[in-house]
C-alpha cells in the first residue's frame, strides 16, 4: 500500500511509504510558497520513486497547528486529491508528524514548532503517544522536558530533530490519532484581524476587505 | 462542435464557486458563501473568508459535478481565478485547481477574476461584439474597461480613486444602521424615498476633476456627505427619513457611475456595454445605465444577478474562451496574486 504524506505546517513537506517503510521525502523549505510548490513537489517525489499520482492508496495531511494559510492549502490539496482518486484522507496533528521521526525519544518530551507573534504551538508526549496539547502559548510556558520540533529553539537548545521528515510521517501515519480534516486553528479568527484604519465614520474596531 | 468541458475555481473574496461549461453552454454553477459570517464585521474578515472556503470546496466541486451530470475524466481542462483577491482565499481554489489538474492529468489555466465578470455574459446572452465597454461595479471592484479582445486585450479605462462602490453601499447601510452587505438593503429603502430629496456630491465630476481622472470614481466623499448630513440632522434632534437618504446616495452613486460609462462609450465609439459585479445586480444603476446608453445606440447587457456576484460559472466560460483561444496553459508553479492587473488575463 502506497501512502502520500503532506506536510504544510511550516514549509513544503511531500513523503512517501510503501506499507510502512519510506520511499522518498521530499521538501521545498520555502514557508511562503505552499500553494506555489506542493503539487509540483508531490509529482516529483512520486515520480522519483517511479510512482504516480494513481498509484497513491491513502493519502495523509498534516492539520498543525502552524500558520494557517499554509496548513489549508495543505489541506485541500489532499481533499481534492482524494475526492479524484477517490482515495481516504486522514488529517493528522504535524506535531505527531515530528515527533514519530525521533528514533531514540526520552520517556516524556515536548514537540515545539513556531507559532509567530512571540508563541509557540506544542504537545507532551509519552511513551511516544500525545498526552497533553497541542497548546499555543509563550516559550516560557512549554513544560522543562527535552525539545523536539521547528520550533524548539525558541524554547531552549534541543536534543531531538528539528524539522517534520515527511517520508517517517507518510510511513507512521496510520498509527496516529486521526485529529480530521480542519487545521488546528489553536486561535480564533478575530485573532487574526488587522488593525483598524482610521475613518470619518464610526465603525467597529476591526479592518475589513472589500466585498466583491 | 460543442466545445471544451471545463471547471471553474473560484475564491477570491467571500464566495466559494464551481462552475462548469461545455463550450459557451452553462452546465453548473455551485456557490457557497460566507457572507453571513462577515455580518457582524461589516465587511469582509479575510481569515473568516479562509476558513468557510476550505470546508466548502470539496462539497462545492461534488455539487457542481452532480449537477452537470459529469465524471471528472470528462474534464479537458480547469480554470481557476489566479487573482486578484485576498491572497488567503485565493490559494485555496488555486491549490484544490492545482490538485484537480495534477491528478486528472489535464491543464491548469489561472485566470484574472475581473476579466471573469465581463466574460459570463457570454453563458447568457452569447458572443461580445468588440470592442465593448464594461463596467465592473462590488465591494471590491469599481473599474470601467474597454475589452478589444476578451482573452488577450483589455484596457483599464478608469477605477475608484479610494472606496469601491459596494463598499460606499456597505459603509453607508452601517452608518444608518441597516445591516450588512449594504447593496441590496439601500436598494430597498431606496424604493420608497425621493432620490431628489438631498443633492449629495458626485465625486470627479468637477471641471478641474475631470482633466485628470474623467473616467475614475471617488466614493469617499459622497460616504463622508451622508455621514455629516446624517450626524446633523441627529444632532439637531430631527428624524433621519432613511428612505430619502438611502434614495439620494443611491442617485449620487448610479448618476456618476452612469455618466462616466456614457462619455467613454462616446469617447471611444463603443456599441455594447456589459454590466457585472454585485452592484450591477442594484435597480436603479440598471434602469438610468439602460435608458442613457440606449438614448446613444449601445446596448446594455447584464447577466442575471446571480451571474452578477462571484462565482465558478465565470471562471469557467473566461477558461473555455481561452482555450478555445488556443492559449497557452499556467505552469505548474504558478501562485496566487492578490494585485493581478487587467492587463493580463492569463497567470
Ligand atoms: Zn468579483
């Protein structure tokens, strides 16, 4: 069996397993160019195995958390894919994408991975499975275990990797919770709203776009 | 001949669209829109907008797939609007038109939304004679274009200096209290006021105005105009008569709107005019644009309403006149592009 993985959470991460073992993990490290580079990477990592899209059984998606544009535009792509392969999709937490990669993980750790604006999203892991999280919060507020994850760094110095390795997502996927196909936002939409502009009218205090 | 079977992407602002065609004949247009969410804003919330266009792509394409009663391996090609737009609205339809192409093995045409809303009229009323004028009237669009060739030359003739027209609609209908998208609500009102009752200023259309923006729009000041008279007769302890007020500001905007279309049909010996965006939906704009373009021997044509707003039905009769064209189609690696000119129709 033929799994894809897709990872948008921070840049472009495209991985392939065939039944549980890594075919080929491919990456743009681009965070800004997701809905340029992804489906191009995907048919280049497949055919850098000798594979096809139609070749694909299952298809897996990281949900995040991470900065959302990113995260949907991982996320419908995989949608789309499976609505024309007529292939299942499973959403998956990237933090579990990451920390599934470190191989000889301490007991009890932390996954980290950047949230901007001065936060970090993270989870504790035990025994290799999720227990607590994913949460955004200050650096300070991440508990004093061993880091893993793109964003431990700006916690503390790491022992465990630092970057999501698509191809161990794509092999491990089907053992991970299924966190389904809406990315974790962690934060409310009028969380994301920019200031407002200054006007002769009185309005709420929140910029809008034009309506077409 | 009957032409390409092409899907239409659209996502650039509130309304997720899927649109399907067969040459110049409209075989679905599926529309989901999040407008009810940006309510309590006033306006559109870019993030909200993001959010309601992920979940209803998929169902979205399903729908419009049913409805046409197509397999997806008929497809010979898909479009998608490329932009301009809210960047995070459109690379959701970007990435989903790419996966569609990718995994049907078909090509992508990334499209310019605006050349969209002149091209749909084409599914209703058939082939554009050109040149023809077009004006582009929404929240987001205020723009009068001379289309030589509709897959390969248009002319911005003119564009609002500051807001768009809907979003005059949008600010005014807020500042009277009447609730959100502002068009259709001030439409309404108007209906029963006197569009005489208060002569509210036509922006650009003073003499030392016109020498250099005689074909642009300014709605800021007519927004301003209505906020202050507003704000005195509240102050003086008078009624507002919603009615007259929602009546005159919509004369000020139709009356300008409709005067600069005329002089640049008359400027440029234009024929045929077409009409689209949210706006182009609003009775009065329609009636007075009618009456003088006919008085000049130009016709007026409009899609019906629901062609008029955002939708997947334009993208796709715009990607099948470009196929048709036998233009080339997008690289695999295009993106999304928030400011795209008129200028190019093809990303
Ligand atoms: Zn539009």
């Amino acid at each position: 069996m033929i799994t894809l993985a897709v990872d948008t959470s921070t840049d472009v991460r495209v991985g392939i397993a065939r039944d549980g073992v890594v075919l080929a993990s491919g990456s743009v490290e681009n965070p800004r160019a997701h809905a340029e580079q992804l489906m191009p990477l995907v048919e280049s990592t497949l055919a850098s195995v000798g594979l096809a899209l139609g070749d694909v059984d299952a298809i897996v998606a990281g949900v995040g958390p991470g900065p959302f544009t990113g995260l949907r535009v991982g996320v419908v792509t995989a949608t789309t894919l499976g609505l024309v392969l007529r292939r299942p999709v499973k959403g998956v937490c990237s933090l579990d994408a990451v920390a599934a990669a470190w191989s000889d993980a301490p007991e009890r750790f932390v996954a980290v991975s950047d949230a901007r604006r001065r936060e970090v999203y993270w989870a504790v892991y035990a025994g290799g499975v999720r227990v607590e999280g994913p949460f955004v919060t200050a650096p300070s507020e991440v508990p004093d275990l061993p880091l893993a994850g793109p964003g431990a760094e700006l916690v503390r110095p790491t022992s465990g990797p630092t970057i999501l390795d698509a191809g161990v997502f794509a092999a491990t996927a089907s053992e991970m919770p299924d966190a389904g196909l809406e990315p974790l936002y962690l934060r409310r939409p009028d969380a994301e709203l920019p200031t407002a502009k200054k006007t002769t009218i009185p309005q709420p205090r929140v910029s809008i776009r034009k309506r077409p | 001949m009957t032409g390409p079977l092409i899907l239409g992407i659209e996502s650039s602002c509130d309304e997720t669209g899927v649109g399907i065609v067969r040459g110049r004949e409209l075989l679905a247009n599926e529309v989901a829109s999040s407008v009810d969410q940006h309510a309590r804003w006033g306006g559109v919330v870019p993030e909200v907008a993001s959010r309601a266009h992920l979940q209803a792509m998929v169902p979205a394409l399903e729908r419009a797939l049913a409805k046409a009663d197509v397999d997806l391996t008929e497809i010979d090609a898909i479009a998608v609007t490329a932009g301009p737009g809210l960047m995070g609205a459109l690379v959701i339809g970007l990435a989903s038109a790419k996966a569609l192409a990718a995994s049907l093995n078909k090509p992508l045409y990334g499209v310019n939304h605006l050349v969209g809303h002149v091209a749909v009229d084409i599914l209703e009323h058939g082939p554009l004679d050109m040149p023809c004028g077009a004006l582009l009237v929404s929240g987001g669009h205020t723009n009068l274009l001379k289309v030589d060739d509709l897959t390969s030359s248009i002319t911005e003739v003119g564009t609002t200096i500051d807001d768009a027209a809907g979003e005059a609609y949008d600010k005014v209908a807020r500042l009277l209290g009447l609730g959100y998208p502002g068009g259709p609500i001030v439409d309404k009102a108007a209906a029963s006021g006197d569009p005489k009752a208060i002569a509210f200023p036509r922006g650009l259309t003073a003499r030392h105005d016109l020498a250099k923006h005689r074909f642009d729009f300014s709605f800021s000041g007519l927004k301003t105009a209505v906020a202050r008279w507003v704000e005195t007769a509240r102050l003086e302890g008078r009624e507002v008569p919603i009615d007259d007020v929602c009546a005159s500001f919509q004369e000020a905007v139709a009356d300008v709107l409709t005067a600069k279309a005329v002089d640049m049909c008359d400027h440029y010996g234009l024929k045929q005019f077409v009409i689209g965006g949210g706006v182009a939906a609003n009775s009065r704009l329609r009636t007075l644009l009618e009456e003088r373009l006919a008085a000049r021997g130009v016709a007026l044509r409009r899609p019906r309403p629901g062609l008029c707003t955002d939708n997947g039905a334009m993208i796709a009769i715009l990607g099948s006149e470009v196929v048709t064209a036998g233009l080339p189609p997008s690289a695999s690696d295009i993106g999304a592009d928030s400011g795209m000119p008129i200028s190019k129709v093809l990303a």
